[in-house]
C-alpha cells in the first residue's frame, strides 16, 4: 500500500507531512506578478492589456443604447418569493439583457435568486437597466408589471 500525498483528505481526517509547507506557491511565469497563465496572456499581448480608443468609443456607445427606469416598491412585504418568481418569468420572455440594482447590490432579473437577493423591502427603489434588441418593449413589459404587482 502506497502512503496518502502530503495533503490527502481522507474521511475525517486532514493528514499533514512534516516538513511540507502547507502554502501551495502560484508558479511565477512572464509577465504579471505571481505569473501562470494571466501572465503569460499578458506577455503575449505585450506586457499590460491595454484597450484600444476604438475598444473604448465601442463600450461608450453600447452604453448609451441602453433603457433604463426606477421603480419604488409599495408592497408591505417587498420583493418577497412569490412576486420575484413572476418577475423573473415576465423577464425571460425577451432576448434583452436585464440588471436591477437595489442600492448597492445589483443582479440579473431573469434569475429569481439573484433578485431575493437585494433584500428589496417596502419603498426601497430598483433601477433597471434594459440591454438588447427588444429593450424598449421588455422595459415597458416590465413597468407595467411592476406598477401591477409590486
């Protein structure tokens, strides 16, 4: 019988070998502190990863073809499971790219999870952010919902 490696996870048990650091080091390669494989990405595009001003115009302009809108909760119990589910189901019916922020948490419309995660309660205000080809009739989709059932 061969003996465990040095830091083998057995049932209930975590074996220690004496004399072996229990750190396990990132292998230095080019490029970027630390090294593996960012930093041989960042050697090869030589040295940083540096966006171009066409890469940077691109960015500015997808942002202003964006919807956007607020929507302050009335409900006493806020965006509580059964509310955040029908949100979600009203935001999967269309191809646009849905965020909603509620302070500073933010996440995807489409996933009920990520809103039962904001802890959106009564009056406090959701910003969402439409993205896509249909954002202009998925955010009225939306407020309309919104207004009927939140």
């Amino acid at each position: 019988m061969t003996p465990p490696p040095p830091y083998c996870k057995t049932p209930g048990t975590f074996r220690r070998v004496p004399g072996v650091s229990l750190r396990r080091r990132a292998k230095k390669g080019p490029g970027l502190p630390g090294g593996g494989e960012a930093g041989a990405f960042a050697h090869a595009l030589g040295g940083a990863a540096r966006r171009s001003q066409a890469a940077v115009e691109e960015a500015t302009s997808e942002e202003q073809n964006m919807t956007q809108f607020s929507y302050t909760i009335q409900d006493e119990l806020g965006l509580h499971a059964r509310p955040a589910g029908l949100l979600a189901k009203e935001a999967a019916k269309f191809k646009s790219t849905v965020t909603v922020e509620c302070g500073a948490k933010k996440g995807d419309a489409k996933k009920i999870m990520s809103l039962m995660m904001l802890g959106a309660k009564k009056e406090h205000t959701l910003s969402f952010t439409v993205e896509g080809e249909d954002e202009e009739a998925c955010a009225a989709a939306l407020e309309a919902f919104l207004k009927e059932n939140l």
